[in-house]
C-alpha cells in the first residue's frame, strides 16, 4: 500500500514582525485561518516573515526565498513546498516577477487579498473583524 504524505504550503508574508511584539492583528487572523484550512486538509505549513529588532527607524525588510539587498532571506520556496500562498505585503517589482516565474514553471501559487496578481484567495475583512483572536 503507498503512503500518503501530506502536502506543504509555503506562506511568505512578506511582513515585518519586531521583537519584543505581537503579529499585528490582520496578520494574526489571515495567518490563523491559513491555519486552520491547512489543519482541515491536513497539510503542512512553512511560514515566514522578517523580524527586525525594535527601534525609531524600523527600517521594513520582508523576507523572501531569494537573497536580496532590500530583504531577509527565508528557506521557504518551491524546493520545499508542493505550493505557495503569498501575502503581497511589499511585494517589489523584483519580488513580483520572482513569482510570476515561478507560476511560468508550473508551482502553484495563489496570493492573499490582491485579486490584481491572481490568483488569489480573497481577505475576509469584516468577518477578521468581528471574530474574536483565538488564544
């Protein structure tokens, strides 16, 4: 009998986290419902996103799967997952046409709450705010 192995999805939210602080809230919902679908459909999940230490100047960094002058380098892409979903948060011309060859070379790929850069997968916004955070 083959066994089955459960499927990895990549989320690079291309967010900036500080240390000594809290996911901000749309973040901390989109990434608990990426969560739980993930849960449900029994895959795994890579997430990422930069962290920075806290100062006056925050200077925003993302992180991403390509060493880039102007981002913080993350192990996640298409040689470790079976699919990416990315938060567009910051997302460079450089960064954008990174993705758009990666859907040329067959990965799949959906992107959080930009319908522009389908496909996408659309932000509840009034229901993250209505939900109460789970803890």
């Amino acid at each position: 009998m083959k066994q089955h192995t459960a499927c990895t999805i990549g989320v690079l939210a291309a967010w900036q986290v500080y240390e000594g602080t809290t996911v901000d809230g749309y973040l901390y919902v989109l990434l608990d419902g990426i969560r739980a679908a993930a849960h449900d459909r029994n895959c795994n999940l890579l997430l990422s996103c930069g962290v920075a230490p806290p100062s006056p100047r925050r200077l925003l960094t993302p992180a991403w799967p390509v060493p880039m002058p102007d981002a913080q380098f993350v192990p996640i892409g298409p040689w470790n997952t079976d699919g990416l979903l990315v938060v567009p948060n910051r997302l460079s011309a450089e960064r954008l046409s990174y993705v758009q060859n990666l859907i040329a070379d067959g990965h799949p790929v959906v992107f959080a709450g930009a319908p522009e850069l389908a496909p996408t997968v659309v932000v509840d916004n009034a229901h993250g705010l209505i939900r109460p955070l789970s803890t």
